[in-house]
C-alpha cells in the first residue's frame, strides 16, 4: 500500500488506527512525505492527534522507527493539539533541521502548552551542546531563547519552568542565579523545576542542596530531589537514594530508582535487585530496567573480558 493510499484510508475514522499500517509513515522518502503532507490537510484534528499520539507511542517502544518527518511536519498545523503532540513527537530528536521551527514556535506560538513542550525539546539540544553534539550557532540560538523567556515576565509559569530546566545545561554564573531564585520563589512548581535543573547543571556544587530536599515533607519536591541527585551522578550518594526506594510515596520510589541505575556501581546494583523481590509489579519492572541500565554501562560492547 502506498503512503497516499494509505492516508485516505486514515481520513475514513470509521478506519482503526492499525500498527502494521503505521509503521509506514517510519523514515519516509521526499515523494512519500509529500503524498503524506497532500492527504494529511483532510483529516480532522482528532484524528491527527489520536495518529500522532500513536506514532509518539511507536517511537518511544521501538528506537529503530523515524517519523521524525511527520512530526516535523505537523509543527506547522493549525490545530494547537496537533502542533503541541508533533513537538512531544521530537523530544528525542537530533537532527538541527528541527531546531529553528521549535524555536520559532517556542516565541512565537499562541498556544502556552505548544511553547512549553517546545522548551522540553529544546532542553534535549542543548543537552547535545554541552557534548559537542551541536554546532555553536545551534547551541547560541537555543540558549539565547530560552533566557529570554525566563526575563519575560509575561511567559506562564509552565514554559518558564520548562526553559529553567532546559537552560541549566548550558552552565553559567547567570544560569546558577536563575536557578537560586526560582529554588527561593513562593511557587512551588517554580521550586521544582529548580531541583530538576541542579541535577541538570551536573554540578556538585548542589548535591548538600538536593541531598537535604531528598527529606522534605512534600513528595513531589523528594521526586525531584532523587531525579536529580541520580542526574550528578555521585556514588557516595546512593544510600540516599536506598532510603528514598521506601518512601511512603510510589512516585518517589521510582524516581529513586530510576536515579540508581543512572549512577551505577556495586551499591546501586545490589539494591536494585532487591527491589526485584518487594513484590512491587512497578517497582520491579523500574528495577529491571534500571539493571538493565547499569549492565549496559558496565558492558557496552555486550561482552565482557574474562581471564
């Protein structure tokens, strides 16, 4: 089936939105991308957000598939759902093809949800730039406008704290301000971001910080306490991150976790595998995964020498 055949099929919602038939829109040609761009006009902008979410769903199973195109694509939609679902749809991508129209939708979009998903995005390239993985200019632009959107004091909190958390990586006397000062705002989701960005710093300078929030009395401010902690990487802090596995909070748990497969070490691998014994299905497959995690550091090749 072709992709223009397949797209009017996909107008019919009558139509089940079927795996086989997506995976046609994975790395598609110039030819095919523009049969894909003459169809897609036609489709309500449910049935365009229920596919994108869809193909969001896809990727994040199967690292293989690329519908980059199409989520790219759909940055330019009229619909606000649609364009804020295509940018979700990039949160992993690499290519700098992508980085003007985030950042022109991060300015310039009508839509409060669109521009903070966009700063999360952004937060992924500016990532990159601090492993040389993006062109300076590419690096500049980013930083450059997620700074302004943290001067601006008409921007809703929502994207400010999503460009606080993505600015962090970029590291800078100006950037440690703007994280002391939301850590000290009255908003606690300002707070938040805050401790998520000083993990993001890779800083060790904030360690007694995160490490102190890691017992404070509200959950969510623990959740990102152990995110970040996990995020600088220090292994003379996984007892920490041990106690934090039986808090009272489910999503603290995880999060604690998560954080001991990013740090690894011999510690962290042990108390992982006793989480695969609390007979916590969530917890539990957390674990594996955060094994897994650690494995793969440990082995990368996927072999390991013997004598």
């Amino acid at each position: 089936m072709t992709v223009q055949k397949y797209m009017k099929e996909l107008s019919d919602e009558r139509n089940p939105l079927r795996h086989s038939d997506l995976l046609q829109l994975s790395s598609l040609s110039s030819d095919e991308l523009t049969e894909f761009k003459e169809e897609w006009a036609s489709l309500s902008p449910d049935r365009k957000c229920e596919t994108l979410l869809r193909l969001v769903e896809l990727s994040e199973e199967n690292l293989e598939l690329d519908f980059s195109a199409v989520f790219h694509t759909c940055l330019f939609d009229d619909d606000d759902q649609v364009r804020e679902t295509a940018t979700r749809g990039l949160w992993e991508c690499s290519d700098r093809v992508v980085i003007r129209p985030l950042v022109n939708l991060f300015l310039g979009d009508p839509s409060d949800d669109v521009r903070a998903a966009a700063a999360i995005s952004l937060g992924k390239f500016a990532e990159r730039a601090q492993d040389g993985k993006v062109l300076p200019r590419d690096a500049e632009l980013v930083r450059q406008a997620l700074l302004s959107t943290i001067g601006d004091e008409l921007a809703d909190i929502e994207t400010k704290r999503r460009s606080i958390e993505a600015v962090a990586n970029f590291g800078s006397e100006e950037i440690e301000e703007i994280i002391r000062e939301a850590y000290g705002s009255e908003d606690a989701r300002l707070r938040q971001s805050a401790i998520y960005a000083m993990g993001r710093t890779s800083d060790s300078q904030w360690l007694p910080t995160v490490l102190e929030d890691a017992r404070h009395d509200d959950p969510a401010i623990r959740y990102e306490a152990a995110t970040a902690i996990g995020l600088l990487g220090d292994e003379m802090t996984v007892p920490h991150l041990i106690s934090l596995v039986k808090d009272d909070d489910s999503l603290v748990q995880l999060s604690a976790v998560h954080a001991l497969g990013t740090i690894g070490g011999p510690l962290a691998k042990r108390a992982l595998l006793q989480c695969l014994q609390l007979g916590d299905e969530a917890l539990e497959e957390a674990a594996q995964a955060a094994l897994n995690n650690v494995e793969f550091d440990e082995d990368p090749l996927g072999f390991t020498f013997q004598n």
